[in-house]
C-alpha cells in the first residue's frame, strides 16, 4: 500500500506543476501568489485522491504511458491558465503529449515484426512416437469439473463457496486437475474471511472421485479489498506489468500457492513478453518475484496459457509483417481455438513437463486442413513449431471435432481436448468425447492424415489397442517409430490371453524366447485359435514395445 501512496503523491505532484500556473507577474487585480499556492495544493490533492483510488480499484501497472490521456488534459489546462515563457513551454508540452497519444495508439501498426520476433519457434517435423504404456493426461477439464461440483457436499458452510477456476498440474508425480473452493459473494467473503481448501482429482483416470483437501486460503481471487488477490499483487508490486489470470499451484506437500505470469511491454503500452512470475503464499500473502529460470521445481505452469495464446498469434499472424497479416496474408496461419484453457491445452510428455499445444490452420474459409502445430514449454516459455510431414495433408482439430459429431449424431455427443500426439509413427487425434450432459462417454482417436482410420473405446489404452489394429488394416506401419524392422521369429507358445476389443479379438502371447507379442483375429482369424504349447511361425515389428506387433502369423499343425 505504501508504494501506491508514494506513486499517487508522485503523479499528484505531476498534475499540480502542470496545471498550475506558476510563473506570474505582478498583478494590478489583486490576485496574489498565496492564491496560486492553495490552487497547487488543492490540484495536489484531487490529483492525489483520483490516482489513488483509480490505481486501487483498476489494479492497473504504474507506468507513465498509461497516464497519457491524463497528461493530454493536464497540459492543455495548464498552457490555457499560463502566461507568457510558460504558456509557450507547457504548449510544447501539449503537442509533445499528442505526440505520445500517437505513438501509444499507432504501435499495432509498426511493432508486428518485433512481436513476431519475440515469439519466434525452432521448427521440426514430428514429434517422437507414443505408444499404450504411457498414459495421456485425457480426462477432460468439463467432465473433471462437474464431478467436483457434485463432490462439494465436503465443503463445510457449502452456501458459501462456489467452485473456483480449474487446472491441471503435476503433484507427486501424478497429473491432476486442482480448483480452489471460491467465495460466493461479498457478505460470504465477510462472514467466512477465508476460504476452506481445494478440491483435486486424476487428469488421467476418469474413474477417480474429487477429494477436498483443506487448507485455508485468505488471498484468493473472489476476496474483496486488499485480500483480493490481484488487489494484493498490485499493490505490493505495482510497477510490474502482468497478462493473464493468477493461477493456483500445490507443491507436493499439498501447500497452495497463487502465481501470475510478469514481463515487459513490447513497445508503447503494446505486446507482451513474458520475464517470470510472481509467487504469493494463498494464506499469508507473503509475495515473491521469481524470473523464469529460478522457477521452484513443483511450479509447472510459469508461463500462462493467456500468454501463450497471445505468442501464437504473434507467431501465426505477423510472419511478414501488421499489413501482411491484414490483407495479403502470405505464410499466415491462425492458431486453433478450440484448447481448453485459453484456446490452448496443456499436455505433458514423457518426463512429466508440461507444455501447451495449439494446432494452426489456413486463414482461408472452408478449410479445415493443419498447417502446423506448436509446443510451448510453461515452464521456460520456450516453443516448437512442428510442420507435419509436408507429404501428407493432416486435418486440423475443427475437422477432428465434426467427424465426432457426425459420427454420434443420433446421441447429440461432442469432443472436447482434441490434442495431436504420434501414435506408433502415425499423427493422430486424441480426444475425450462428452455427452449432452458434460458426462465422458468415450475416447476418440483419428488419423489426421488418413480419417478414415479412426476407433473409440471406453479408456485411452483401450482406444489405442483397437488403433493399432486399425492402422494394420489400413495400410499403415504400426511401428511405435518411423524405422522399426520387420523380423521373422518361430517359437513355442507358453501363456495366451484373449481379450474382446470392439468387433474383434486381440490376442496376446508369450513365446519361449521372453517376448510378447500381439495380434488381432481381424489380421489373423485363426488367431482365435492360439494355445498354449502351439509351435508358431510369425513376423513381427521389432518396435521395442512391451507387446510387439504382429503382421503374419503360422500355426503349425492347423495351416
């Protein structure tokens, strides 16, 4: 609070030098320098309250620039009140506060190639392949949120809350969606002055039920006057320029901690390039300016996804420049809005960082095919660009999004998270499908290259199962990476295990050499046959996986 009285004392003084006229001759009216004095204080002290209160109720940066219509006014009154030299000087002054009025208001139209430079991405061509033994953060933020409000009855004094934002992060090595338990309105946030915890739950098992975890919280984004969250950044730290919502992380003890993403204008009052975060203690309040490359370990989404956005549409639309992007529109490509968190969607790789993917499409209308995709680290800030193999026309997540609902018309269902991943060398859509009701039905997963190859299951290791087969029969290698080769192996067959899969059976086998293998009755019919003890001669894909994949299969003695 003490920095914001100095700065409205400082910006009050501002005024008051401005306004007043201060050079006077003697006057024959009367009028006397005492006069001009109380004049002073009193612009002092309206300065003084108008700032104050502006800054404390907007929550806006103090940064000079911001106050350019108020020193437009200013300068103008003053050179209107002043005589002589200091009409002259403030006058300049007023043409030279018009002059920043342009430069404020014309810096879209000349700072798109440093916009464009600020989000620059390295480029590769695919991501590495993915395959059923690791498991996708898949269970969709709307599915997750209604199973927390139907667990709020754990809330104690429930009337008083709501449910707050929700995320996904990583705690203890496992992904979960956090969402703190909110106040629900002024006189709430009066009787209750804290609130009571978070509720958190699996972002990978669907099955999972919500549990609250108590833990008070004073500074949160639904409090009021200086508990107010952002209220209480601002005024401890009002000279830095945020973009984005605060956003709540756990560490691993369970303790909750609000950060918001800081960084520096690009030019004038335009752009915005990420630097670090501010990290406040929820229930102490106790603040801390971190850079990006001091980032606390449990802390995964330093970089918020309002901000990532904003770089991909940097990226998407100034590759040649503010006009390009307007009119011609070579090499544009707009950034997809269909994430789950500020058009984009977290997802994590395999070493458990988390990043935000967007996919990017042509600006022409009608089409629905991918440009490209990005991957954003929200850790570091850092992001790749990925073009897709230039071979193939891979179908963007729009597209993705109307084969789900053509395909359950009937059932009035829609997909949700569509996010691209490599399975088994293919680029396919994953996404969550819901019902009417916010409710998870099933999985989906697409070739982006090929549509015609798609399947759904219950569970994502379920769908995956049923992909690789349907990539067999469609023709495609189903590798787990692009080079895999195909090797010829007999054997006796000592363990078998046959699971039911969509409109056909997957068979598993344990030969005599310690591999697995699989394979579906679709490939091979008589797979369905397969005992223990058989002698079989088979090739295969020596992908590395834990089950590799079968592409011919012999029975002695039965062909």
């Amino acid at each position: 609070m003490t920095k914001l009285l100095i700065a409205s004392a400082v910006i009050a003084l501002i005024a008051s030098v401005l306004v007043t006229p201060l050079i006077t001759k003697k006057r024959e009216d009367g009028q006397s320098k005492k006069v001009i004095g109380y004049f002073f204080i009193g612009v002092f002290v309206l300065g003084f309250l108008a700032t104050g209160i502006t800054l404390y109720v907007t929550k806006i940066d103090v940064n000079w620039l911001v106050f350019w219509p108020a020193i437009i006014l200013l300068t103008l009154v003053g050179a209107l009140l002043a005589s002589g030299i200091e009409r002259k000087i403030k006058g300049v002054l007023f043409l030279a506060s018009l002059g920043v009025a342009v430069y404020v208001l014309s810096a879209p139209l000349w700072n798109a190639n440093e916009k464009f430079k600020s989000s620059e991405m390295k480029e590769e061509v695919e991501i590495k392949p993915f395959d059923e033994t690791q498991t996708p953060a898949s269970v969709p933020p709307k599915f997750a949120r209604n199973k927390m409000k139907k667990a709020f009855g754990q809330v104690p004094n429930t009337s008083y809350y709501e449910l707050g934002r929700l995320q996904i992060q990583k705690v203890k090595g496992e992904y979960v969606y956090i969402a703190p338990v909110e106040f629900s309105g002024f006189f709430k946030w009066m009787n209750g002055g804290t609130t009571p915890g978070y509720f958190i739950m699996s972002a990978t098992d669907s099955a999972d039920n919500p549990k609250f975890i108590k833990e008070e919280m004073k500074y949160v984004p639904s409090a009021y006057l200086n508990a107010n969250l952002e209220r209480h950044i601002r005024l401890q730290h009002p000279f830095l320029i945020f973009y984005g919502d605060v956003q709540l992380e756990v560490d691993d003890e369970g303790k909750p901690y609000y950060i918001r993403s800081y960084g520096e204008f690009i030019s004038a009052r335009n752009g915005f390039d990420v630097k670090g975060i501010v990290l406040v203690d929820a229930l102490t309040g106790k603040s801390e300016v971190i850079k990006l490359d001091q980032i606390p370990e449990f802390i995964d989404g330093a970089v918020s996804p309002e901000t990532v956005s904003l770089q991909n549409s940097y990226f998407g639309n100034y590759v040649h420049g503010f006009w390009n992007s307007m009119f011609g529109k070579k090499d544009v490509k707009i950034p997809s809005d269909e994430g789950t968190e500020s058009n984009v969607s977290p997802i994590f790789d395999e070493k458990g960082d988390m990043y935000y993917f967007t996919d990017f499409t042509s600006p022409k209308e009608g089409v629905d095919s991918m440009l490209g995709y990005s991957l954003t680290n929200a850790r570091t800030g850092d992001a790749t660009y990925y073009t897709g193999n230039q071979d193939s026309s891979y179908m963007d997540s729009q597209g993705n999004l109307q084969i789900i609902e053509k395909k359950f018309i009937e059932k009035k269902w829609n997909g949700e998270m569509p996010v691209l991943y490599n399975f088994y060398g293919e680029a396919s859509w994953l996404t969550a499908v819901l019902d009417s009701n916010g409710f998870l039905q099933n999985y989906f997963i697409v070739s982006a290259a090929n549509p015609e190859i798609s399947v759904y299951a219950t569970t994502p290791k379920e769908a995956l199962k049923l992909y690789k087969t349907a990539l067999s029969r469609g023709g495609n290698t189903v590798d787990g990476s692009s080079s895999a080769e195909e090797k010829q192996i007999s054997g006796k067959v000592l363990r078998v295990y046959k699971e039911r899969l969509g409109d056909f059976t997957t068979v598993s086998f344990l030969l005599n050499n310690g591999e697995n293998y699989l394979v579906s009755a679709e490939t091979e019919p008589l797979a369905i046959y397969l005992q223990e003890g058989d002698e079989v001669i088979l090739t295969y894909g020596d992908t590395g996986e834990q089950f590799l994949p079968v592409r011919s299969l012999i029975i002695r003695g039965l062909q």
